[in-house]
C-alpha cells in the first residue's frame, strides 16, 4: 500500500524515552510536539542515535520513534550505530518517501544526515544548537556544508559559525516555548534568584554561589534555588557550606519541567552564569515567567526587556543588587518566540519540496 501522508524524518543523538521524560533535550521535544500539532498531517518519524540506551520503536505524542541504542564507546561501535542508521533510513525512504531530513546538531546526525540526503536526492538541514558551533567541530570539515543547509540557534550561534568556518548559516531558528506549560500564577516572589540547568563547569555556577555570598552582605536573608543535576553537585554544594550559605541556597536536584517553570514563576531573578551558551531556552522560559534574567550570553542582537548582559562577576553582582533592591521592577511576561512559530519557521524551510511532493501524488 502506497504511503500518502507527507513525511519528515528527523535525526537526533537522544530523543525523550515517553511522554513523561521532560527533562531530555526539552527544547528539542518542544518543537517536535508543537510541528505535529501545527501539522497534524505530518507523518513525523524520530531516528535517535544512543537515547535511550535501546534498540526499539513506539509512538511519542503522535510521533513514531525509532532509536538505535548506540553505544558511543569507541569507533568500532559508532560505526555499527552509523551503519544502522543508514540501514534504517533506506527502509524509511522505500516505505514512506520523506521530502527532507532535518538532524539535531552539526555531529554524526548531520554527517549521516548529509550524506543519505545527498546520494538520495533528498533536501537536508543541520540546525546548529549550541556548541557544536565552537572551534575544532571536525564534522564541519567532513560535510563541507552550504550556508543554505544550515540553521543556527541564534545570531550568537551564526556569527560563531562564521567566525570559526568561515560560513554563515543562511537560516536563523531559535528555540522557543509553550506558553500553555506556565500556570495562571499569582504565586508570592519568594524566591530572589534562580539557577537552573546542568551542574557541569561550562555553566559556572560556582560564580552564581559567589554572587549569592556578595549579596549576602546586603541581603543577609536572600533566598537562592539552584534546580539541576550533574558531575558538579557536591563540589557546589561544599562550596556554598564553605561559605555559610546553607540557609541561603537550596539545591533541588533534577525536576519535571513544569516544576521548573513554576519555580521561575516565584522568581524574582533568574541569573545565567554559563560562559557559552547558543540560546538559552531557560531564559526565554525564565522571562516569559516574569522573572529578570541576569547573563553574560546574548543570543540575538534584539535587546529585550528584563534581560541584562553584563560582561564580568562585578556587573553581575551589581546588577541582580540593582535589581532585588528595585522594589517596582515589574514581574510582567516577555514573549521572545513561541513554539509555534518556531515550527512554522522550520517547516516552511521544506515547502519546495512539500509541494513538489503534492504535485507528484495528484
């Protein structure tokens, strides 16, 4: 039987293990929940690489997902796991003709991505989400892309691109969030400054627990939450008993989603230590929350409200000061890009070939 339904096959390292595993790669799911709502006629199919950590297949909110359960422990295995990939992407292809390919990360996924497009006349983009877009990225070198097959996260994300490969991504897609997941809140700001994310050095958050002990000079009763899991938690933990702050900063370990959104939304400050850092959707989250967001990263060059960039640990300090001592700051939402459109962006990057699909089944 003929396959008649439209269909995009997206590439991707990890990928959520069911409808309940919020806290993988949660801008990532976003986006594909928000596609197949905006496009419920889309036949949308998730190849993952390693996540989970089995070979299997079943159904996310609507999207089938096949994963590979490879194991990234030395060529040989990435090998097989590439291999596979190939194998499974030409079944895909015999039975459901996809228009495109579109792979998370400028990585493996991309390399087989590119080069499966390539030899399959297929069209094929690799969004850029982060890292991948530092110095040193051997995959760059192995795919040679063009600037028209690439999508960066941010402007940041772009000119980093540009900088190190001397290309710069034709397409701009940042992440963006559902504004459904946030509650109707009229909770009490009782927290003064939030940090979420990974506990790992690239996020800095031994400088949020300077920046809490700073103001602590000041705010002898200030209240810090720290939301997250990684290699980092009792190093952190040893540093803020090293400096009292054990009545100060509680550290809440990894949460649902939704619970971090609700913490964001009984913020007062959400302060973003990372050095490095393609978009942040914690900030987008954290603003439209009403909380003020404090970073050293700025992922557009647009300036939006309730967001300070600041260049070192003292403007940090002095600006998350400024700001709880402000005592008609504001706690209003700031949109910066909503999922759906988000979806629509990246779609629309395939109507040629939705169309000429169209044309070929009438």
């Amino acid at each position: 039987m003929e396959h008649t339904l439209e269909t995009l096959v997206i590439l991707t390292p990890g990928f959520p293990a069911n409808e309940a595993d919020t806290a993988c790669i949660p801008p990532q799911q976003l986006f594909v929940k928000a596609l197949k709502e905006i496009c419920p006629g889309l036949e949308i199919i998730v190849l993952t690489f390693h996540y989970p950590h089995v070979s299997t297949e079943y159904e996310w909110n609507g999207v089938k997902v096949i994963t590979i359960g490879g194991k990234d422990e030395g060529q040989l295995s990435r090998l097989k796991t590439w291999t596979k990939a190939w194998f499974i992407l030409r079944k895909l292809k015999n039975k459901y003709h996809p228009f495109g390919l579109l792979s998370f990360w400028m990585g493996e996924c991309a390399f087989i991505g590119h080069y499966f497009a390539k030899t399959h006349g297929l069209k094929h983009y690799s969004w850029i989400l982060g890292q991948d877009a530092k110095k040193g990225n051997k995959y760059f070198d192995w795919i040679k892309p063009n600037a028209d097959s690439l999508i960066a996260l941010s402007d940041f994300v772009a000119n980093e691109v540009r900088k190190n490969y001397g290309l710069l991504p034709a397409n701009i897609v940042p992440v963006g969030i559902d504004t459904s997941m946030f509650k109707d809140s009229h909770a009490k700001r009782d927290i003064d400054v939030l940090g979420a994310g990974s506990l790992i050095p690239l996020k800095q958050y031994h400088l949020f627990i300077q920046t809490i002990a700073s103001l602590k000079i000041y705010m002898p009763e200030i209240k810090a939450v720290i939301c997250g899991n990684g290699p980092e938690m009792e190093l952190l933990k040893s540093l803020a008993n090293s400096l009292r702050l054990n009545n100060n900063i509680s550290f809440t370990g990894e949460l649902p989603q939704k619970e971090v959104l609700a913490l964001m939304q009984r913020s007062k400050v959400f302060l973003h230590t990372s050095n490095y850092e393609g978009f942040g959707s914690v900030m987008a989250e954290a603003l439209y929350a009403g909380a003020h967001v404090v970073s050293f990263c700025k992922p557009m060059n647009k300036n939006y409200r309730h967001h300070y960039v600041v260049k070192n640990r003292d403007e940090m300090n002095q600006e998350v000061l400024s700001i709880l001592k402000n005592t008609r700051r504001g706690h209003d939402h700031v949109l910066m890009f909503p999922i759906q459109q988000v979806a629509k962006n990246i779609i629309s990057l395939f109507a040629d070939e939705i169309d000429h699909s169209d044309n070929e089944t009438s």
